[in-house]
C-alpha cells in the first residue's frame, strides 16, 4: 500500500512538471504587419503565422543563438495565443517590425524635453495618446533591451503609466531619474558645491561620517546591483558637499555606475562618501575646460571649442585623438580622422567612442562623417579627392553606401543592401534600382556587383553612376 501511494504521488508530480507552461518573461509588440513566426530559431524555418501590426506576443525565453550561424543571430520564443513560435531578434534592431518590452526597469522618471510624447506602442509611428509637460513624473514597467538613436539621443522605450492613469510608451532619452537619494544614517551635513572629484591616492580612507565612521562599501542607493567593488584610483566622482574638520578639508562625493553596451545599459548601484582633500583633486569647472588645460596644449584650440559643441561633445580631451590623412592632391586643406570617449552624466564610458572624419580649410572646420569606424578611402575618378565608401554590417544584413564630396560636406551616390532573407535594394543618386547580384567591389572608375557570371558595371564621374553593363 506505501508503494502504491509513492508510485501515485511521482506520478502526479511528474505529470505536473510536464504540463508546467513556461511563464513569460515580457511581452512583444509586432510594429509591421506580416512580421514571420518561425518554427524554428532558424532564417529558412517554417513561417507559422504572420503576425499583424498592433498584435502583443508573450515572450518566453530570450537570446537564443540561431541554429546556423549561432550567436552571430538571436531568437525570441514567444506565443502569439495561436502558435508558439520564434522570432529574429534581428528583426527588432534593424528592422523596426518588432519591440520587446521586459519588467526589469521600473521606478519613477520626470520627463525631460519640453513635452514627451505618450504613444500606443513602443514606435515613432505609435498612436500619441497624451502629450506629457516637463517635469511630468510617470512610473515605468518595462523597457526594451536594445538602443536606438533619437534626436541625438541613445536609449530605449520604456512602458510607463502617466498621473493619468493612461499606459503606453516613451522614449526614455526623454525621461530622466529623479535626483538620487542615497542612503545615509547620519546628520551629518556639508556646505554644498558643485563640480567633480578625481581620487588620485589608492590607499585614501573612504568616510561615511569624516573622522567619526568609515564607509561600509555598500551600495550607496535605492537601485541597482550590491557587491560591487570600484577600484579608486583615478576615479571621478560628483562632488557634493564640502566641509573642514581639524583643519583638513573633506569632499563627499556621489557617482551611480553604469555599464553601456551597443544595446543596453546595465546598472551596478551607487557609492556616496567623504574624502580628504590630500587624498582628491577638486576642481568646479566642467570636464571639457578642466581636461583641456591639463591636455589641450598640443591640439589645434579652434578645433577644441569646436568638438565642444558638437551633439556628441568632447568633454575628456585626455582620450582625444586626432590623425591628418593624406590626400591625393594638395588643394589647400586638410582631412583628420578625429575620435574621443563620451561619457555620462556619472563620468560612465559610454558605448561607443567617437570616430569622425573632418575636413578643415580657410573656412574652419567642418564634419564630414559622423561615424568612419567601417569606412574606407578610394579615389573613384582619379581626380585627387577622395570618394568614401562607409559599411555597416549587422546581425543579418549589411549596409554600403559611397560618398563624395560637394563643397564642405559629402552626399551619398550610391548605396546597396542586402540580406540573408531577401534580395538586395541598391539606390543610386538617379533613384532607386533592384539589385540582385550582392557581391560588391570598386576597380575605378567603376562599382562592380557580381553573383557568379552575372555583372552590373556602374561608372562614377562627378558624383553620379551610370549603368553601363
């Protein structure tokens, strides 16, 4: 009788475990209509369902390598109520037919923007349902994993609730934390101040309470991950409050880490402390005026206070780099490849460092290429200027486009991408051409694109290509 009630018992618990639903761990909102659910995490799987735009799909699992070309392409599982299914997640990141949401974010954030707009899905081309004021706080559910760039800005959607009770979603480089409240047992309290903080000795004492209690290590604030532990050296800090104990004077500090990657941005909590002056340099200038005194001397000062108010400014001008490119022809100007780390409000590297191109002539200076990290040189027509051919590659497709130069900008002539799905698109600077023959080489004056024994010859003159076979 005890084995039959054993052999009922695993019985039972094994049916339960089989029959267990995975829950989910977000939720997908389909942008565009006729966006694929495979049934395998696989490009040539089977297409289950096309899914219309506006429908939500529950996310069970995330980031699972492609069965071919492995962690070069991620899946999603989801289950869209009629089928469970998979979808590229590079469908997400280049080509806005999808946008996932996850609950790891939430708190409260103030709309900063003079108005940010609420929409109906995570997409500039959502549904607005209110406008929201500066200064408007909402609280946030839920936010995507990738970034994307916005006016300038790189972050994600965020789904959030208004005062009004309305849900939808904002993007978040619209939206910033409230000021940070940290953690502190004690009254005691400085003079405020403003500017930053760089702690030049590795050994100094960190001070919860100056002279009275040592700092415990512990993250400092309401957010982010604990047991963290910031090597000091050299690190930069928002100076905070001031004071002078036993003639020695004391600076507390405030810095929340983050961590960037090219599509998200992880939080690793905060720290707050005091810090004797012997052990610090204090300066209330911004980064950009400091650095640039201590490491500007040998850099063109015009082309500083340029870089300074460019959308992505130069503030550390200790990681600037700047190489003259030579040109074919001497024509009285000069090209730089320029490139610096950004940085946020925290003193975080950011995910990406600048890399640009600048031409600079009797005029000034001037921004040819905003990113030139996958470009290339080649002088087309044999004219002594070169042309720019820049490639971008992602998870499934890739990107080319070529440049020339008009006066103190450049203006794409030709372009072509193509993908592991479809055919490729090519435009040129006449309009736009169905290309189907995707492997791409220059011999000047000539772009070639072959596919076996078929060619297309297109000749460059002048800023324009000519079919010419």
């Amino acid at each position: 009788m005890k084995r039959k009630r054993i052999f009922i018992f695993l019985f039972i618990s094994l049916t339960f475990c089989f029959c267990k639903k995975a829950e989910p761990i977000g939720k997908g909102y389909v942008l565009q209509s006729g966006l694929c659910l495979h049934s395998s995490h696989q490009l040539q799987s089977e297409c289950l369902e096309k899914l219309e735009a506006g429908s939500v799909v529950q996310i069970l699992k995330y980031q699972i390598p492609d069965t071919e070309l492995k962690e070069n392409l991620f899946w999603y599982l989801v289950n869209s109520g009629k089928n469970q299914g998979y979808i590229s997640m590079n469908e997400e990141v280049t080509r806005n037919m999808f946008a996932s949401i996850f609950p790891s974010t939430s708190g409260n954030m103030i709309v900063n923007a003079s108005s940010l707009r609420l929409r109906a899905t995570p997409s500039l081309l959502g549904e607005i349902l209110e406008m929201l004021p500066n200064g408007t706080e909402v609280t946030v559910q839920g936010k995507t994993p990738f970034n994307i760039k916005i006016d300038g800005k790189y972050d994600g959607w965020v789904e959030i609730v208004s005062p009004s009770g309305k849900r939808g979603f904002s993007f978040a480089g619209f939206l910033k934390y409230p000021p940070e409240t940290f953690k502190d047992d004690s009254e005691f309290t400085g003079d405020p101040v403003t500017g930053f903080i760089v702690i030049r000795n590795p050994n100094a004492t960190l001070w919860a309470i100056p002279e009275k209690a040592k700092w415990d290590g512990k993250n400092s604030c309401d957010r982010g991950m604990e047991g963290q532990n910031p090597k000091i050296q050299d690190m930069y800090l928002v100076a905070v409050e001031k004071t002078k104990l036993n003639g020695v004077v004391y600076y507390k500090g405030n810095r929340h880490f983050y961590g960037y990657s090219d599509v998200s941005r992880d939080d690793f909590g905060c720290v707050s402390f005091w810090i004797a002056e012997p052990d610090l340099e204090y300066s209330n200038e911004t980064m950009f005026e400091w650095s640039k005194k201590k490491y500007g001397i040998s850099f063109d000062q015009k082309l500083l206070q340029y870089l300074s108010k460019q959308e992505n400014p130069l503030e550390d001008v200790s990681t600037l780099s700047v190489t003259e490119i030579n040109q074919p022809s001497n024509s009285g100007e000069t090209l730089y490849e320029v490139s610096y780390d950004t940085y946020d409000d925290n003193f975080n590297k950011e995910r990406r460092s600048i890399q640009q191109l600048y031409l600079k002539n009797s005029s000034g200076y001037f921004l040819l290429l905003d990113n030139i990290d996958p470009s290339s040189k080649i002088d087309l027509d044999g004219d002594g200027v070169y042309e720019w051919k820049v490639v971008n590659s992602f998870r499934s497709d890739s990107e080319t486009k070529y440049y020339h130069r008009s006066g103190n900008t450049l203006k794409e002539f030709f372009s072509m991408s193509q993908s592991d799905m479809t055919a490729c698109d090519g435009s040129t600077s006449d309009g736009d051409t169905e290309i189907e023959y995707c492997h791409l080489e220059e011999s000047p004056p000539y772009i070639i694109i072959t596919q076996g024994k078929k060619i297309k010859k297109y000749k460059y003159s002048q800023g324009k290509v000519t079919l010419v076979k």
